[in-house]
C-alpha cells in the first residue's frame, strides 16, 4: 500500500467519517496496491529483495486525489473509493510488484476488471448510502500529494493485516520495520 501525508489523512478524516457509512480502514487511509494476499512460501527473502529492487527504481509522480467511485456489488454491498491519478503510473507499479512476486504470493480475493487506484471510504454500504456518500465527495475533495514510500503488510489466514516494512521509493535506502502505531496514522 501507499501510505497518505498525516495531513491528507486528517482532512479525509474531517470530511467523511462524520458521513453516514464512511470507515476509517484499520491500516489508515490509504492507496491499495496489491492484496490483501498471503504468502505462499516462508522464505521471503528472495522476494523481498526482488520487490525492494523496483521500489528502488520507481519514482511516483505528484498523485491526485479527486473524484469518487462506487462499486455496487449488490443492493445492500456497495463500495466507495475516492479515485487516484495518474491511472497508468500506478497500474504499472502494480504489474512490476506483482512480476516480481510471482507465485510467491496469492490474492485473498481476486477482483473483476482492471486496477483501478482507489482510497476507501466506505464498504458494505447500501445503495442509497453509497449514493449519498458519493454525492457528498463528488466535487468536494481534492488533494495532491507526494509519496515517497510504499508499505508492505502481511495477510495470514484468520488474521488482522500487520505491517511488516517501509521501502523507499526511487532511493536504495535500506527498508525500514513498520510496527502497529506507525501504520495507524
């Protein structure tokens, strides 16, 4: 994941949570990149490195936070995402973890369609609460934002997400360990 600047996260916060059906995710406001998944091996290391290789090698342009998207699975199961520019930069950091990754990992669910870079705000929703909400961030929220690091967090069977490490984004440094309080805003 992408971790959010505190302040992006806190103007997210002051907007949507006092929404009927908006959700603050555990991990924190945040934007999905690949998962959640679970490892398929219990030898990491290779994969780690493969994987802190292009963090290493990939810049992210200034990101955009703006407009809303609403998932309606069923009437009474819609999703609302606020959506994240540039598209076709992020799709293909994506494509590279998941190269890298290979079938050391597997998806905890496989989604239809195509990435589409997203921020949630709210899961579960009904549809006229989905609507609401999505009508209440349609033209209302824009942020732009600088990310300099991406965020590994582990899924285990029957388990809640645990951070693992922070890797640099377009820098060599070596990666850094995440505990509970870093990765909770």
């Amino acid at each position: 994941m992408l971790p959010l600047p505190r302040a992006v996260e806190v103007r997210l916060e002051d907007q949507f949570l006092p929404s009927l059906g908006a959700t603050r995710p555990v991990m924190g406001f945040h934007i999905s990149i690949i998962g959640p998944f679970f490892w398929t091996t219990a030898d990491t290391a290779e994969p780690l490195a493969r994987l802190r290789e292009v963090c290493a090698q990939t810049r992210l342009p200034q990101l955009v936070i703006h407009g809303i998207d609403i998932i309606e699975n069923a009437p009474d199961d819609c999703a609302v995402f606020l959506t994240v520019r540039p598209v076709r930069v992020l799709r293909s950091l994506q494509q590279s973890l998941l190269q890298v990754l290979g079938n050391t990992i597997t998806p905890q669910y496989h989604r239809a369609g195509p990435f589409r870079p997203h921020i949630t705000i709210g899961l579960g929703l009904p549809s006229r609460v989905a609507q609401t909400l999505g009508k209440s961030a349609a033209s209302s929220f824009h942020a732009c934002l600088d990310v300099a690091e991406l965020w590994l967090v582990e899924q285990r069977h029957q388990s809640p997400w645990r951070s693992l490490l922070a890797l640099s984004l377009g820098s060599a440094a070596e990666p850094r360990g995440l505990d509970a309080e870093s990765a909770d805003g």
